[in-house]
C-alpha cells in the first residue's frame, strides 16, 4: 500500500487536484451521447416552448376593466364603469347595457369569469365571445343600485350619442324619449346638438328636450315646447301633451297644447288613411295575382273553371317542394319557385283542357260541374301526397321585418313585394298579348273565334296555350299566397269566389278591367272591415257587386267584338 501512495507524492498537490477534477467529468458527468432524432425533438421543444412565450399576451385595458367591474364596492365599480366607457371598444356598450339590465354575471374568485346572459338563460363569455355551457351554476349577477343603474343610463346614453352610425344615434334617442329625460340626459343632448349632421336625430334630440321643458316653471318655455312638438307622431309626446291640455295651470298653455293635439291626430287620421289604401291593394294585388288567369281563361274559353283555385294550390306546394330541395337557400328559393310552379300549373291546366274541356266547349254547366269534380280530385291528391296538415312556407329574410315610415304607419315588405310583383305579372301578361304572335291569336279567338279559325288559326292550339297560360299565372299566385299564408289543400277554395268577382267586376276578358277591378274590390272591403267586421264586409262588398252587374251587366270594362253579343 505504502509503494502504490509513492508515485502520489512526487506530483505537486495543484496537479493531482487537476487530474481528480478531469476525471470527474469525463467518466462520472459524461451523458450518453444523443441520437440525431432525439436532438433534433429537444430542438423543436425548444423553439415550440419559446413561440409560446412569445404568444403569451398581457390583458387589455378592456379585460382588466370588465373583470373589475364586477369586484368591489358599488362606488369602485361605479367609478370602473366611467373608464370602461373610455375604452375604444366595440364591446363596451354592450358591457354597460347588460350591467344596467342585471344580465350581467361573474364568478366569485380572483380572476372571475364575466358572462352576459340572454333571454334563453344562454351565457356568452364577454371577453371571447364564445358560448358557456359548463360551471354555470358558479356565475352571479352582478349587482347594483337604483343610483348606479341611473349612471349607467347616462353613460350608455352618451355611448349611442357619439355612435358613428345615424341609426343608432337615432335609437338611443328615441329610447331617451321612451324612459323619460332627466337632467344628466339633457346636458348630453345639449352637446350633442350642436355637433349633429343628421337632420332626423336633431329632430329627435329637438323633441326630447322639448318633452323636458314641458315641465318648465315658465310660460313661454312650455308654449315654445309645445310649438316644438306640434306634428310629432311619438306616443309620448301624445300623452305629454293630453297631460298639459287637461292639467296645466295656465289657460293659454292648455289651449295651445289643444290645438297641437289636434294637429297630430289630424295627421294621424291622414296616415291611417294612406294605411288603409295601402293594405286594400295590398289585398288587390293578392285578387288581381289570382284572378288574372282566371280572366283569360274564362274570358277566351268561355269555361268557368271552378279547378282555378286548385292550381293555385299547386304552385304553391311546388314553392315548399322547392324549399325543401334548397334547404340552405331560402332567400333565393323564391326565384326558382316561380317559374317552377308557372311550369307545373301550366302543364297541368292543359292535361285539365286535353282530356276533360275540349270535349264540353258550348256546355257551360257541364264545364263547371266537370272542373268542380277536377278540383276535388286534386284536394285529395294533394292530401294524399302530402297529408291533410298545412305546410308552412319559411319567409326569405329579406321579405322580412316592416318599413318604418313614421310611429304610426309601416308597410310590411311581404305584402309590399307582392303588391309590386302582381304588377311585374300584370304588365308580362300585358306584353304578351300585346306583343307576340300567341298574343295576337288569343286576342282574335276572343273577339272573334270563327273569323280566327277561318284566317288559319288554330283555335284548338289556342285554346290549350291560353288554358296553360292562364294555368300557369295561377301557379305564380300561389307562389305569392304561400308568402302570407300556410299551405294546404284548402288553399285555393279561399280564393276562387273572390276571383271570379274580381272578373265579372271588372269586365270578361279584359285585363284593365281585372287591374281596376281587382283594386277596387281590395280597397273597398278593407275600408268595411273596421265598421262591418271581415266577414260582413265580404258579405257587403257582393251585395254591392250584385247591385253593380244589376247596372252594368258587362262589368267596367265590356268585351269589344262580336264575342261581345254572344
């Protein structure tokens, strides 16, 4: 043992603390050497662990406000509220709305998860956006008080005011008029009005300070509110001014407040005039759609149709049919369902005049009691194909909603449409009789059926074109129809008494006459309704018809030509 130390001791003692130091790390620390994969994978965790770092991004000014604004006193979050509405963000006004309605909510923790809750009890996290189904029994309302919920009105009022969009500077104001306007809301409008381009929310803004200042102290400020508000058609500046008319202390003030009253409900009763000729051609364009293929059919043929309503019906289970091929599609729907259902009316209404009408030209009542027995066989078809129960056609969105034209008139868009797509259909039908060969022909058989035949027509081809024709638009009206009712197999039986009103009204085979007639009837039984009810109306308005054809037999329009002696 004593020899083995010996050679120790001849190296100086720095040298063996070296060679104890690299013997160390080059056996006991030494690693096995890596493999290219696994060098290679540590590399990518690497440059995986540091992109990951770098996506880590602070909290924006608006999620730190909106997580404090559900912590602390009622004054803190008060005070978090004014800073929140500082924030450039679109979310903001959306925020403070719901915290004013009390739907807003959050966990109680640190870090608390905020939701804005909707009618359905569905909650939407407010700073993703996304959807929130699990742990939602942790999330609480968020409270206030009647003092906070006052300055959360005002703060969401100055937000819509300074909207870069008129509508909602609009809205906003109009709901100010709604709640009522205190003096926080008044000095905003002040601001405001001196800034607005827009001429209807400076109106707006007009009429709200002007409800304000109806409670003024002052004579001449209430007479000039007064004078502010005369003509507005808003339901509060009515009841404004009744209060003033029956309650003010100061005569002339109440005498003013009278005669505004009576020149709103002078334009009032104006508006519901326009309103009520509005709705009667809007029930004229529904006759006019059903009975215009009426006309050319009863008008040329001669054949009382009693299966016209039915083809009606046709067309429009072709527009369900077409809606549920094109499920995805609605709002273009329409436009394949037009003349789709032109197409399958028509080719029915002439397999109708091939293999039933054209063996009874010269019988009108064996043609009448034919097409009756015709319509009842398509009821049944239709409720065997698709069972008795109504089918309901989805309105294209942009046939949605209604036209605002004041507080006291509207115009819905799908009687609007229809209204101006029955006077597209009129005007076509117009050009083809006037304008094509087939249009020349029918006009010389309806005038005269043996001269045409004599010339060379085929009064036959004739006949089966103008029955499908006539078939045809009859589809296109159920094509409208299927946009303000359900459909069904009794579809058509709503329709076919008042078409064959509206041609007899107007005049056989002329289609000016079906225009006028069609108008007049619509806007002469709405103008019934409100005093008679609908069903007496209908009952008043064929009394009059009767007294009518009394008169005029022929209708407004007579048939020109021979046809019209026979």
């Amino acid at each position: 043992m004593r020899n083995l130390l010996k050679p120790w001791g001849r190296w100086p003692l720095p040298l063996v603390l070296l060679f104890s130091l690299y013997f160390s790390t080059s056996v006991f620390s030494q690693e096995p050497e890596s493999s290219p994969a696994v060098i290679e994978s540590a590399a990518t965790n690497t440059d995986q662990n540091s992109n990951t770092d770098q996506k880590i991004v602070a909290p924006s000014e608006f999620d730190q406000l909106v997580k404090a604004l559900t912590q602390g006193s009622l004054p803190k979050r008060a005070q978090t509220a004014k800073k929140l509405a500082q924030v450039d963000d679109a979310r903001v006004a959306q925020v403070i709305a719901a915290l004013q309605q009390g739907t807003l909510y959050a966990t109680k923790s640190a870090d608390p998860l905020v939701a804005i809750a909707d009618k359905s009890g569905n909650y939407t996290n407010v700073i993703s956006g996304e959807n929130i189904t699990a742990n939602t029994d942790a999330l609480k309302r968020v409270p206030i008080n009647n003092t906070m919920r006052s300055q959360l009105r005002s703060l969401l009022a100055a937000l819509n005011l300074n909207d870069k969009n008129p509508a909602v500077r609009l809205d906003a104001v109009n709901r100010m008029i709604a709640d009522g306007v205190d003096e926080d809301i008044i000095d905003l409008l002040v601001e405001r009005l001196t800034t607005e381009p827009d001429d209807d929310v400076r109106q707006a803004i007009a009429t709200a300070m002007a409800l304000k200042n109806l409670q003024s102290s002052e004579q001449q400020i209430r007479l000039d509110a007064i004078q502010i508000l005369r003509g507005s058609l808003q339901q509060e500046v009515r009841t404004a001014l009744t209060h003033i008319a029956a309650n003010d202390s100061d005569e002339k003030v109440k005498q003013q407040a009278q005669f505004a009253l009576d020149s709103i409900e002078d334009r009032i009763a104006a508006f519901r005039l326009a309103e009520n000729i509005f709705f009667g051609l809007s029930l004229g364009s529904v006759l006019l759609l059903s009975a215009i293929g009426l006309a050319i059919t009863f008008g040329v043929m001669g054949v009382i149709n009693m299966a016209h309503g039915e083809l009606m019906m046709i067309g429009a289970y072709v527009t369900w049919v077409v809606q549920q091929l094109f499920p995805n599609q609605i709002a273009y729907s329409l436009m394949i369902a037009i003349p789709a259902a032109f197409i399958v009316a028509g080719l029915v209404g002439i397999a109708i005049e091939r293999g039933v009408i054209r063996f009874l030209y010269g019988r009108p009542l064996e043609t009448l009691l034919a097409t009756f027995g015709i319509s009842l066989i398509l009821q049944q078809a239709a409720r065997s194909i698709f069972s008795p129960l109504n089918r309901a056609v989805e309105l294209p969105e942009w046939m949605s909603g209604s036209l605002v034209i004041n507080p006291v008139l509207s115009i819905t868009y799908n009687r609007l449409y229809i209204f101006i797509f029955g006077l597209i259909v009129f005007f076509a039908l117009l050009a083809i009789l006037k304008k094509t060969s087939l249009g020349l022909k029918v006009r010389a058989v309806s005038q005269n059926r043996a001269m045409a035949r004599a010339v060379g027509v085929r009064a036959s081809w004739v006949d089966a074109m103008t029955f499908g024709l006539g078939s045809g638009i009859a589809g296109i009206a159920g094509v409208a129809l299927s946009q303000l009712t359900n459909v069904g197999p009794n579809l058509g039986q709503a329709y076919i008494i008042d078409s064959f009103m509206v041609v007899v009204f107007g005049g056989v085979g002329n289609l000016w006459g079906t225009l006028v007639g069609a108008m007049g009837l619509g806007i002469i039984n709405k103008f019934m309704e409100p005093y008679a009810g609908a069903v007496l109306a209908k009952v008043l308005v064929l009394v009059l018809l009767i007294l009518f054809i009394q008169k005029r037999p022929k209708g407004i329009f007579p048939q020109k030509g021979r046809a019209a002696a026979d």
